[in-house]
C-alpha cells in the first residue's frame, strides 16, 4: 500500500518510512510545505495528516487533493512513531 504522510517532525522523516517500509508499505512525507505540493502527493492508497505539526495551508491543498482523487484520508493528532504504528494498523483494516 502506498501511503502519503502530510505532517510530521523532520527530524523523524527517516524513521517514519523505516516503519513503513518494515511493515511493507511505501510512504511519502511531506513535512513543510512545498511549491506544487498538489501535484506532488500523486494518487496513493491513502493519506495520513499529522494534525499537531501541520499548516492550515497544508491540510487545506491535501483534503483538496483527497476529495477530487477520492483518496481516503486518516488524521492522527500525535506525530509519534507509535501513532504512525496505530495509523498503518487503522488504514490496512480499512483498505
């Protein structure tokens, strides 16, 4: 499953696509915001929001993204290496 994190520390980019990858998905991570980031999130299986360490502005082009592409989207508040465990965990039930 492809999965696209929007949010996040960046100091913990490494370790959250370790998770990922252990757990046998491929995961995008968008921690600042970026010219195009629309265009950059593509079409994965879902889309996982960091709700605590995130702008406005990003969540606004996501949701956007989400809804014309209906990608799924799940919201965590916490930004931790156990919400990402918890988030996969949710998202492999659903999808």
């Amino acid at each position: 499953m492809s999965i696209v994190l929007i949010g996040g520390h960046d100091r913990m980019h490494r370790e959250y696509k370790t998770v990922c990858k252990k757990a046998g998905h491929k995961l995008k991570v968008f921690t600042q915001m970026s010219g195009g980031l629309s265009k950059s999130i593509g079409t994965p299986d879902a889309l996982l929001i960091f709700t605590s360490t995130v702008s406005h502005k990003m969540v606004k082009i996501a949701n956007k993204e989400a809804k014309k592409k209906n990608i799924p989207i799940l919201r965590c508040h916490s930004s931790s290496i156990d919400a990402l465990h918890n988030s996969i965990k949710n998202l492999e039930s659903v999808i």
